[in-house]
C-alpha cells in the first residue's frame, strides 16, 4: 500500500460529507451579497435564518457525519491521525465559516428590521402618578428657609393673634401711628389685633432667650388692604433679626447681599437706601438689581433696575430696652421682607391675588 | 408729594441735572419715584417717609439738596416794607383746647383786591398739581408747598366780632366746607369760630361762610397749630383729606407760624395790592424748649462703619439746621446738639448718627458678613411638615393657600376638630373691622376655604381637583372673657378631593381615573403617617355633621380623635351646588407632628417559602374588615404568617346586607418548606372559624 493517507476510507468520507455540504450550502450562495440580504422582508430574513441553523445543526451538530467522524479517530492507524484530525478541523472551519458569515449578517438585518418595525415614538408621556404640587409660597419660604439655615439662624414663628404690645407698643410704633388705625390693622372683638408684620416675633424671641441671637420669622401677615392686583388682606412676609456684639450695618449689608445672592444668583447686586421704620434706627430700604434685565431697566422693574426687597435697619435702641437687652453692650439688625413680592416678581405673576384664589391651573405651574 | 426742579433751585444754587437731583435725592431718603417734565420743569415725585414732614415741602427738599451740594439754602426774601396799622386792635384770638391748638397765629392784611392770579402763580401751581383759584386762596397754598405750613385765609368781614375762638365742636353742630359739603362734627373735632359760629374746621378745611371772595377787602390770615392725632382722626371721621390736613396730621414746624405769615402777606401786599398789619396776633402759652441730643462720635463708626470726621459730621448736622449747644466744644468727643424745630423725628443719638450715615452715603458702608456665633435650626417639626407635604403630593394633591378668615354663616356648617369646644358663637373670633362681607371670622376650621377653592375651580371649568391646606385655625381660649388673652391657634391639615362622576364604560390615558372614593382619600392620611413614621391612623365609623352618614370616619392616632373624613354632606354639597362627589377631612396637624416615631428595627427575612391561599367570603354588611382580621389574629392559626386584604365586591350576585370580602392568607413554617397540605389543612381549620363566628359564606 503506498498511496497517502487521501486514499484511506475515513478520509473519503470526510471529503464527501464537504461536498454534500457544499451542494446544499449553494443555495446561501447569494446571501454573501449584502444586497440580496438587504432586499428581505422581515419575514423571510427570519426564515431564512431558521434554514440555515437547521443547515447548521445539520453538519455540524451532535448528530452530524462530522460528529461521527470525530469519534472514529480510534479507529485510524496512528501515524495517520494528525493528518485525519487536520482534515476535520479544516472541514468544519468551512462548514461553520460559510454559516456563520451569513447568518451574522442576516440576524444583524432581522435586528434592524425588527427593531424598526417595533420603534417607539419616544415623544409619548411616560407612565406615572400625577403628583400634585407646592404652593409657591411654600416652595420659595422653604429656600428662604434654607439660606438662612445654613447661615446660622434659627426658624421662629408666633401667634398670628397678638397683643398691642407684641404688634405695636415693643415695636416702638407709637400710640398715634396711623398703623394702629382700624383703617390699616384688623382688631377682634375682644381688643386683640391680627399681627400686621411678624416683627411680634422679634419681641417675643429677645424676651424668652438673650443674645446672641440670630432667628428669622416667616409667616401669615394680615394688613386692611383692599384685594388689587397688588395687594391682598392677608400675605407672607419673613422676618430677620440678628443680635450680637460689635455688629453694624456693614453686617447688614452683608448678610443681604449674600441672601439675595443665593436667592437669584451671584451677579445680582443689593443698594441700600436711608429710610424710615418705627423699629430700626438708621433705617434703610434695600433693593436688588432685577433679575430680569440685570439692572438695564424692564417692565418688572418699571424701568428703574432695582426692585424693592424691603426694609431693615439697625434695632432701634427703645426696641431693645423693651426687651431689657442694654443698647450700649449689644447691637442688632433686622429686617422685613414680602415673601408674596419676591414671589410674584419671580414668577413674573401680574396679579398676586392668584396666589390665594387656588385655581389649579395656577397652582399646577410651579415646581421646586 | 410733587417737587418742582425750578422752585428748589430758587433755594439751592444748583447745576445739577434733574436726573441727578433724582439719583442724590433718592440716596438721602428722598425716594424720587418719577419725573415728569412740564414746559421749562420737571417735576419729581418725592415718596416722603412718614418722620420727615418737613419735607412736605419745597425749603424742606432744598435744604435736605444743599447738604447734599455743600452748599447754602437760600430763604426767600420778605419785604416788610408795607406795613400799617396793628391786628391785634383789630383781632382778638382765644384758644379754649390748647391741647388740640397750642398756637395760634393771625395777621390781617388789608385792602386787598381778590382776582386771577399772576401767569407764574399759575404755572408754577399747575405744575405741581395744583388748581388756581384766586390770588389770595392761591397765595395760600403756594406758600403751604414752599415752607410745608398750611395757613388759611378769611374774609375778615365774615368774622362775627373779629373773634377768632378755637374751640371743640358741638355735638349738633354742622358746617359747609368748601368743597360745598354739608359736614357733621362731633365733640372730638376742633373748630374755628367766631362769636357766632364755626368757620372752618382746625387744620382740615375752611367753611363756605368765611370764604374769600372778590367783594372780600380784609383777609385774616391764620397761622396756626393743630395735634396731630387730632387732625389725623378728624380728617378720617370726616374723610376728609385735604392738602392741610395731610400735612398738619403728620406734623408741622411750630417754629415757623410766624415766618410763614409773614411770607403770605408779603405775597398779598405784592399781588393782590394790599397793605398788612405791623403786628400779628399770637397765642402760644406753651412754647417747647428745642430738645437736646448727645453724639459720641465713635458711636458713628461703631453703628454704621462708616468712618467720619468730626469737621464732615458737624457739617452735615449744622446744615441740616442742628445747633451745638455752646458749652460743646468740637474737640470733644461728645456733643451736644439742639434739634431742630421742624425735626420731630430726632430723639436719641442713633437718630443724629443716621442724619450722618445717608450723607455720608449708605453706598460707602462696606460689606461684611457677622461671624458665626450661633447654630442654624429649622423649626421642631419642620422636618416632618415638609415629608407630609411630600406625601400627599405624591397622593395627587397640591397645596391651597386660603385667606385666614371665614364666613359667620359658616359657623355651625361644621364639626370643628376633637377638642375644640362647639357650644355657640362665642367661641369664634371676631373681626370688627372685616374687609369685606363673609370674612368676618378667624377660620376655625380649613374646610371652608377648601369648599370655596373647589368652587373656584368648578366655575372655572376644572372638576378633578384634589387639594390640601396646612394652617391654623382659631378659637377662643377657655378663658375667652378675659381681655387681651390669645386665642388658641392650632396648626390643621385640611384635604378636599373632588372628581367628575364616571361614565360607564368610558376610559382614560392614565388609566389612574377610576370614580373618586372615600379610599382614595383615606390612603393619602395613611400615606402621612407612613411618611413621617408614626403608628398608622385608625378609622371608625361616625356621626360628623359635615359629612355624609355612612361615608364618615373619626381619624384616630394612639386611640386619641385627631380628626375625620368622609364624603360631604347632601346640604353643604347642595349649599355649594356641587353636584359631584367630594371627600374631605381635616386632621389636627401638631398631634400628628408631635406624635411619636416608631422606631425601625431590622426583621430577618423568611428562610423558606410560604403558601399562599385566598378566600372570599359573603358577610354581612355590618360586619368590619377590621372585625374580621382582629379575630384572625387572634385565632393564633398554624402556620399563618400574614392575613391581607385584596378587594371587596358589592352589587349584582351580592343581596343588599351583604359584602364579599376577599383575603389572603399566607402560611409558612420558620424552619422547612411547607407542604400543601399542611397549609390546606391550617386555612380550612380558619375558614370554619369563620363560617361559625361571623357566618361567612365562602364563595
């Protein structure tokens, strides 16, 4: 015997397994031009695909020749298994090569096809709860809050109910002053009067605890001011004070520049104005640079580029001697400020007489 | 309060701009709010504050302009040259309340010829906003805007006797004023009379019966002095607010009477052709002594950090018309110095160093943040406030904000919370000055805002509303006849849900819309109390007026009442004509807030599977869910980890009395896997408790 090892049965059949293979496989031929690949409906992709996994588990499955070929190495003299095993290897690298390039490119159209017959119009609302929504008051004293939190003050509140004394007298607003009028400030029947600012809660603050002091008030303010696009009987207003020694109207200054810096934003600029409030002494009225138009001049700041954001000062010295606290060892500021003015200016409301109406489709407009 | 750019300039030289004079102005306190220009002016409004009166007037601004200019304010020049003749021959004055008149300044100028004023009175007068009347009336009311001094001119003929008597009015006693108005006085207003009757109304306004007009000859011209309470609540009773009143009410320089009649007959003598009196007559038994007020000069650095030399702040202060008392020298470190007269609003040495500080400039302070002495805090229950609003945000709802008042015909419309006491109106605060008709009370509940919110809305058009309150409401404290006690106030949470009814069949996006019920609500209270991590509210059945029999609950936390909810009332739903379902409930916000935590604690978790056995069972209607599960519970049954609900079903296959509960039972062993039958065997045991205890038909 001296012809090679091609001549050995085993062999032969291994080449004849290739050639029924080849012949089957001829009908894929086309599907190596991604052209033809590309014209497939989506349907018949996957179809195809299923032919030729079947054609794949087919030559090269478990059951396959090629599988009961690999078992015969046993059988073949030893000098020729290196040879026979080559032969495999090749055979089925062929095999598994011509499927797999077409397969890989049929399932990548299958994807593409599918995954474009199932696209989602994304721009479709998500599912969810509607949640409902804060009041703007809230969401804007709860920053308020915040800012002064973080910069050593503690939150205060007091009755909304007060006496004279907590609303006036303390205040050093005096007997005759028009704000004690029932024109401008609302009385109960029994002699008490709804709090016209929450400086009461100065008073009752510097009463119960001594300095060094830090607190603000924020809260539910009642003043007889006929309801306009301006002016509501009742409104929020937050209250500052702050009592130490050494302290001056630099520290004002300071203290609501940086307020108002964390509130609208690090470029806005604050003036201070002199001014006049029973309770403070010097006085001043404090105004920001519009948030609109950065000081240029717009309709929210009627042109002028500041707005209002209230009045301060330092505590005037029969405030404190009301509350036994000696002016000449401590000193103070305080300060008032709208919480609805800031809102409506915000949230450019022309009308703040929204606020307080609870129409839902005003209140559903506002987000933290 | 109108300022003309021309006339200030007739007391400051100045070149300034107006748009400057607004910008220096507004920095000194003088808010300049606008400027208009009319012809060859401007004219600024000027917001004075309510303690500078003197600035009511032209000098007042002029001299606040020539600090501001270093420059020197220039009084108008009074020509006494024609004077003849003695008032107080001719004039007699008695003051009868010196309280409410503690001067009184008249002086008579004779011969005068009443008619149109001169072009340039008129402008001038115009361009602040003032009418032209005749030159006399006009006279007055130029120099009452150039000093800031009302002064009022009579016919002297009109004056019964030549007797001026300042007296208070009668109690039946009436004027016409000059604006032709019938006017009923009273005992508290002060009146100029004559022997015979009242002239004019003291500080407020004068009568028809002493007018000037053009047969009038001799003018009496009073320069007086009126306390400013008095004006003040005069001009209100009355409402009468007149230029003179405005003024008087908030104060005038005592000072200046004199100078200031002097000024008018000048004015007359000039234009109205008329000759003055020598003297005046002048009634003033209590003249004040000007006050005194000390400065420390360090006190001005230490107040405001603005560093000041003695020379600048004794500059600014004397131009500003103090006066260091002699015995003061500047070398000193302290001063004193005597207040202006026309300044009522300087009493302590914060005072003077204020004057200082908006001269200096409040722009020159610098800024500086206070260092840290104290620690930040939010409120005691803020933490938990913010997590309830949260929560219910996440049940839907949003957050109203009501008017703090409410409508007497609401009293009795509700049951207020556990409490508060409910015998009678005598518990609910009182305005007695309301802005308007049905805002008359305190609220003492939130649910009425609530209802008018949800009204709101509906006439809007908008019927899915679900909204939350958190606020307080009022009621008089146990002592309530006591005067000056406060009233409690008590922090509620109030929710109102309302949805259209739905019609069969119909479907939605979300899908979420199903009819509004009493569940809806009760799980966002439930969803609080797991938010804030309290012991979970109880709900039993009750009687509350506001609410719909058998859709009511009392709320309870730890056993004790805090609230209730339920479906509203047929009446009050019929009252506000909402003709769908609503559900509302207020609960005592501070018991929930200061309700204790429940303290977490780790569980292990089950090792082994458990079986899972639903039942459903026909009951009686009387008969509670939370009957049912407290009997499971205590049946201690093998195995039975957890009993749930799923769902109820009432309506077609159920009679009337009866309800299909629906349960789950789930059973488990702690140290193997359960077998079927074992927990078949455990569940049928509880199924036959069931049917003998409560009859319970399994379906």
């Amino acid at each position: 015997m001296s012809s090679g090892p091609e001549a050995l049965p085993h062999h032969q059949q291994a080449q004849e397994t290739l050639e029924v293979f080849r012949r089957e496989f001829e009908r894929f031929e086309r599907f190596n031009d991604d052209s033809m690949i590309e014209r497939l409906a989506l349907s018949d992709a996957r179809e195809v695909v299923r032919d030729l996994e079947a054609v794949k588990i087919k030559y090269t499955g478990r059951k396959s020749s090629l599988s009961k070929l690999k078992k015969m190495i046993g059988d073949i003299a030893t000098e020729h298994r290196r040879d026979f095993n080559q032969l495999l290897r090749r055979i089925e690298e062929e095999i598994t090569t011509s499927i797999e390039r077409i397969e890989t490119a049929l399932t990548e159209h299958v994807r593409l096809r599918g995954a474009q017959r199932d696209a989602l119009d994304v721009t479709i609302p998500g599912h969810r709860l509607e949640s409902g929504r804060l009041h703007p008051i809230t969401l804007l004293r709860q920053r308020i809050e915040d800012i002064f939190v973080a910069m050593g003050y503690q939150i205060e509140d007091g009755p909304e109910v007060e006496t004279n004394f907590y609303n006036f007298t303390a205040l050093n607003i005096p007997e005759s002053h028009p704000a004690r009028s029932p024109l401008d400030t609302f009385y109960l029947d029994n002699g008490l009067a709804l709090r016209p600012q929450t400086s009461t809660v100065q008073i009752r603050t510097m009463k119960r605890s001594r300095p060094p002091l830090r607190i603000i008030a924020p809260g539910r303010c009642f003043r007889r001011d006929t309801p306009d696009a301006t002016h509501n009987p009742m409104f929020f207003q937050v209250e500052g004070l702050l009592v130490d020694r050494h302290i001056s109207m630099a520290d004002l200054k300071g203290t609501l520049r940086e307020f108002v810096r964390r509130l609208f934003g690090a470029q806005t600029v604050t003036r201070f104005r002199p001014s006049f409030f029973p309770f403070t002494e010097p006085s001043a009225e404090v105004d920001y640079s519009c948030f609109k138009c950065n000081g240029k001049g717009c309709s929210i700041c009627k042109g002028t580029g500041w707005i209002e954001l209230g009045g301060s000062g330092m505590v005037h010295p029969n405030v404190l001697e009301a509350v036994d606290i000696d002016p000449e060892e401590w000193r103070g500021f305080a300060f008032g400020l709208g919480i609805d003015r800031m809102c409506a200016l915000m949230y450019g409301l022309n009308d703040i007489r929204l606020l307080y109406e609870n129409d839902m489709r005003f209140l559903r407009q506002f987000k933290s | 309060m109108k300022i003309s750019y021309n006339w200030l300039r007739e007391f400051v030289a100045t070149g300034l701009a107006p748009s400057e004079v607004t910008a220096r102005l507004t920095m000194v306190g003088l808010a300049v709010d606008s400027v208009e220009q009319i012809g060859d002016d401007y004219v600024f409004d000027v917001e004075v504050a309510s303690n500078r009166p003197d600035c009511l007037s032209h000098i007042g601004v002029a001299r606040e302009l020539a600090v501001i200019l270093r420059t020197n304010l220039q009084l108008p020049f009074v020509n006494k040259s024609r004077v003849v003749g003695s008032s107080s021959d001719l004039i007699s004055v008695r003051i009868d309340d010196v309280d409410l008149c503690p001067r009184y300044s008249a002086r008579v100028v004779r011969n005068v010829k009443v008619g149109p004023s001169p072009d340039w009175l008129v402008a001038r007068l115009a361009s602040i906003g003032q009418r032209s009347i005749n030159n006399i009336a006009d006279i007055t009311n130029y120099v009452m805007h150039e000093v800031g001094k009302p002064i009022h001119a009579f016919d002297l003929s009109q004056i019964t006797d030549a007797q001026i008597i300042v007296r208070r009015a009668r109690s039946d006693e009436s004027i016409i004023t000059l604006d032709g108005v019938v006017r009923r006085l009273d005992r508290e207003m002060l009146v100029i009379a004559d022997s015979m009757r009242a002239v004019a109304i003291g500080g407020v306004m004068g009568a028809e019966n002493s007018e000037i007009s053009v047969d009038t000859k001799d003018v009496l011209i009073e320069s007086a002095l009126f306390q400013t309470e008095s004006i003040w609540r005069t001009a209100g009773r009355l409402g009468l607010q007149s230029e003179a009143a405005y003024r008087f009410s908030r104060g005038v320089d005592p000072e200046v009477c004199l100078a200031v009649i002097d000024r008018a007959f000048d004015l007359m003598c000039e234009i109205a052709g008329g000759t003055a009196d020598n003297d005046a007559v002048d009634v003033y038994p209590n003249r004040k002594s000007p006050a005194q007020v000390s400065l420390r000069q360090e006190r001005i650095e230490q107040i405001t950090a603005l560093r000041v030399d003695e020379a600048e702040s004794e500059r600014i202060l004397l131009d500003l018309g103090f006066l260091p008392r002699e015995n003061s020298a500047i070398n000193q470190r302290v001063r004193d110095y005597l207040v202006p007269s026309w300044r009522f609003d300087v009493h302590r040495e914060e005072d003077l160093v204020e004057e200082i500080a908006r001269h200096v400039g409040y722009e020159k302070i610098a800024t500086h943040l206070p260092a840290s002495t104290t620690i930040g805090a939010y409120q005691k229950h803020e933490g938990r406030r913010r997590a309830i609003r949260q929560s219910l945000n996440g049940a839907g709802f949003s957050e109203a904000i009501n008017l703090s008042f409410s409508d007497s015909s609401h009293d009795n419309l509700f049951d207020l919370l556990p409490g508060l006491k409910t015998e009678g109106q005598h518990q609910f605060l009182t305005l007695v000055n309301p802005i308007a008709e049905g805002f008359d009370r305190m609220r003492p509940t939130l649910l009425s805002g609530l209802l008018n919110a949800v009204r709101t809305n509906l006439n809007h058009g908008i019927r899915d509303v679900r909204l939350f309150e958190i606020g307080r409401i009022f009621v008089k404290d146990q002592g309530e006849l006591q005067e000056s006690k406060l009233p409690q106030e008590r922090e509620s949470l109030g929710l109102i849900a309302t949805r259209p009814h739905v019609k069969a069949g119909s479907t939605s996006g979300s899908g979420d819309k199903g009819e509004l019920n009493f569940y809806d609500v009760k799980g966002a209270l439930e969803a609080i109390a797991e938010a804030i991590n309290i012991a979970p509210f109880e709900f039993t059945p009750a009687t509350v007026r506001h609410l719909r029999s058998g859709q009511s609950a009392i709320v309870l936390l730890e056993g004790r009442p805090i609230g209730s909810l339920g479906r509203l009332s047929h009446e009050i739903a019929d009252a506000f004509r909402f003709k769908q379902p609503t559900f509302i409930a207020e609960l005592d916000l501070s018991l929930i807030e200061e309700a204790s935590q429940t303290p977490v604690r780790y569980q292990p978790l089950a090792r082994f599977p458990s079986v899972l056995r639903d039942a459903s069972l026909l009951i009686d209607r009387q008969i509670k869910l939370s009957d049912v599960m407290a009997f499971v519970r205590t049946l201690n049954a093998d195995y039975l980890a957890e009993v749930s609900f799923v769902g109820v079903y009432e309506g077609s296959g159920v009679a009337d009395d009866k309800r299909s509960l629906t349960l789950k039972f789930e059973y488990r062993s702690p140290d193997r896997t359960l077998h079927d039958e074992e927990a078949d065997e455990a569940h049928s045991k509880i199924m036959n408790m069931l049917q003998n205890s409560f009859g319970a038909i399994l379906r």
